[in-house]
C-alpha cells in the first residue's frame, strides 16, 4: 500500500517555507511536477507551489544556484557536474529524490534512417549502428563534414546514452561526429531544418518526430541502460540544511505523485491531464505513448511495447543510489569532462565515490520512507550491468533490470559504501 493510500497515518511536518517555486522543463517526464499540483499533492504536504517552465537546463540550474528557484526538476548527472565543478559554476547540490527512470531515446532523421535502412537491409538497431558506422567512416574518406547529432546539456544522462551508443557501433563521439547542444524543445525543428542528423532527447519530442514524419527512433534509452536514472529533484545543500521539514514534504508530495503514475491504470489519464495543464506545446496524442509505453519507431511502423520505457516508482526508482551516481561520475571521467576542473587530480574511485555520496545522499530519503512506513533498500549501492530482469536484493527488496549496452558491469565494493 502507498503512502498515499494512508493519509490518516501521514507524518505532520511543519514546513519552515510554505511558498515554493520549482523549475521544470517541459517533457512528459516532468509529470511527477504537473500531477502533484494538479490532484492537490503538494496542498496536502502544507505547501504552496508555483512550478515554472523553463526553456533549457542551463536556466534550471542557473536559477537554483542563485536561488531563484527553490527547488528544481533536473537531469540525474546535473547536481554531479554542479558539485564537480563543471561548466561556468560551482555549488553543492543535493539529489534526495529520483523522480523518474528511462524516457529518452535516439532519434534519426528519417531521410538517414532510410539510406542507412537500404544499406543494412534491416531495419534492426545493431544493423542501422553498422551501417551508420560504415556510413560515418566512407564520408570521412572523402572529407565531407561530419555529422551532426544533439544532446540536451553537457552532463546528462542523454550525453552519457549517445556516447555509449556511437561507442558501441564503433563511433568516436569526440572524432568522428559533431555533438551540440539544443533545449528540448527546439529539436524537432532542427531535425526537420537539416541542421543535426539525429538527437539523444526526452519524451515527447521523439514521438512528435516520428508521427511528424521527419524523424525515426533508433534506439530507446531503456535499451542502453536498463533502468537508469533521469530526472531528479535537485536544490542546493544550502537549501535543503536550512529547510529540512520543507524538504520532507516536497518530497513526500513528488513521492505520492510518482506513486500514482506508476499504476496502469492512472497512465493514459496522466497523459490528459499533463496536455489540459498546457505546460508541453503538444497535443495529447503526442504525450500518451510514452507513459503507456506504446511507441512508434517510425510514423508507418506498427505499435512497439515498452511497458519500462518511463518509470516512476516501481523497480526502487525513486532511491538515490549513490553508485549509479558513482558511475556517472566515471563516465564523465572517461569522456574527459572532469579535466581541468577540481577533481583533475582524483583519478582514483574514492574521490569520486565521496562526492557521488554526498550529492547522492540517501538519509533524507530513508529518513522519509521511515515515517511513511515504506520498505527499503537492504543497502545503498547496487550493481549495474549484470541483470537482464527483474531481481531482489539480499532484504527481499525488488529491483529492475540494469544491463547495459556494451555489456559493461559496475559493481561498487560495499567496502566504499557510505
């Protein structure tokens, strides 16, 4: 039973700050946001929130550093790289709460996708990357321009899945192709104008690409990395010190909502009521397959099922695993993001580790679940990349799949377990 479905035994916190403004970017992902206003979540918690739409996360993060915003939807990897050092500021920052897991995918422009579709012969994922392989290599021989994909910031889950996927089908992201960066929801006319050939993005604009015929998806993200991470509430330390009874109720509202969502049932209402909320510029049609995991890889192709392409709550998808952040860590590492900043010198694990511990901090989460009477984790890391289905850790506790692409595993030592 959800804590939502309990209200006479909720915790009575008594918020230090009633009044909140939360930064979103608009995608069918931030529905955890849009739901606990719209079914009066946040009210129940004693809290007053305006959510503002943003139109890049460069501005979400701008506006939580210096305290515009309380508080903040934000990509898994951005409080890491904020804390890091990276980019043009530095501020610790705090992720107490998953919000969702998956929901991106990579997106083709259909024109490639059909020239790399004769070249294959098969429309299948590992025989379109071998051909786009094939197909980066020959236009490198003849020295035309290289092509140009997108991602939606420097330090995101999406940027470490694009990686991971050119990688895979033998593609240097650093030497071979042209990476930028354009705000969500500026990709689909890019993809349409010829300016990038394919994006690494959340739902819905690969949806909205592929029923506007100009883009076909490739690849989910699900695909890449079973079940990591993506969006996360993020504030400043700072913030969440000064703000500890605040923190718990915003926290336990985007709980209950994640909850809700999770159910089948409530999916392709949420999708109803994230399009009447006006805060995506897509219809309705657009938002609902992606949370009822029913996509289109291509506008004239048959409906696929993809039951975990977004997960918000089943699987533990709302705890804070410091190792996943760990792992993020060592993959900006490894594509040299982390050169030149604080940590250059910290090319052992144990820096990373402490710092993916401290930003990843689970004791507010484990602090809330014990006041809702939730179960828990039996320990704060777990290993990724070993699991094909579904799994239970040595507490009994169920977890999802967690393979990777390139069949990498990751397995902390729980000698380093904060």
């Amino acid at each position: 039973m959800h804590a939502s479905e309990t209200p006479d035994q909720r915790p009575d916190y008594h918020p230090e700050k009633t009044r909140l403004t939360l930064g979103f970017i608009p995608l069918t992902d931030c529905a955890p946001l849009i739901l606990a206003r719209e079914r009066g979540l946040f009210e129940r918690w004693g809290l007053d929130v305006e959510l503002r739409r943003e139109v890049s996360w460069a501005n979400i993060r701008d506006r939580v550093i210096v305290g515009e915003f309380d508080g903040a939807q934000m990509l898994a990897p951005m409080p890491l790289a904020c804390s890091a050092g990276l980019g043009s500021v530095t501020k610790p920052m705090l992720a107490p709460l998953v919000l969702s897991l998956n929901g991106n995918a990579i997106t083709l422009a259909a024109g490639l996708h059909r020239e790399l579709l004769e070249q294959a012969g098969s429309s299948d994922e590992p025989a379109i990357g071998r051909a786009l392989k094939r197909l980066v290599g020959r236009e490198q021989a003849e020295g035309r321009p290289k092509r140009t994909f997108a991602t939606v910031f420097p330090y995101s889950m999406h940027t470490l899945q694009l990686h991971l996927w050119l990688g895979h089908h033998g593609i240097d992201p650093d030497r071979d192709v042209r990476i930028v960066v354009i705000p969500p929801p500026q990709m689909v006319a890019n993809l349409d104008q010829g300016h990038i050939d394919g994006f690494c993005v959340g739902e819905p604009w690969n949806t909205l690409a592929v029923q506007e015929g100009v883009g076909h998806i490739a690849i989910t993200g699900y695909e890449i990395w079973n079940n990591s991470p993506e969006k996360v509430l993020g504030v400043t330390r700072d913030w969440a010190a000064a703000h500890p009874q605040t923190l718990k109720a915003l926290m336990a509202a985007l709980y209950e909502a994640c909850a809700w969502l999770d159910e089948p049932a409530h999916r392709l209402e949420a999708a109803r009521l994230i399009a009447e909320a006006h805060v995506i510029d897509v219809p309705e049609e657009a938002i609902a397959p992606a949370l009822a995991g029913r996509l289109r890889m291509g506008r004239d192709e048959p409906i696929v099922e993809c039951p975990d392409f977004t997960v918000f709550h089943r699987h533990a998808a709302n705890y804070p695993w410091w190792s996943q952040a760990w792992w993020m860590l060592e993959r900006m590492r490894v594509n040299g993001d982390l050169a030149g900043g604080p940590l250059e010198d910290a090319t052992g694990l144990v820096p990373l580790a402490r710092l993916a511990a401290e930003v990843y901090d689970d004791r507010p989460y484990r602090d809330l679940m014990r006041d809702l009477g939730q179960a828990l984790p039996s320990a704060r890391g777990k290993p990724e990349g070993i699991h094909s289905q579904g799994w239970r850790d040595a507490g009994g506790f169920p977890l999802g799949a967690d393979r990777l692409i390139d069949g990498q595993t990751f397995d902390p030592p729980r000698s380093d377990e904060p």
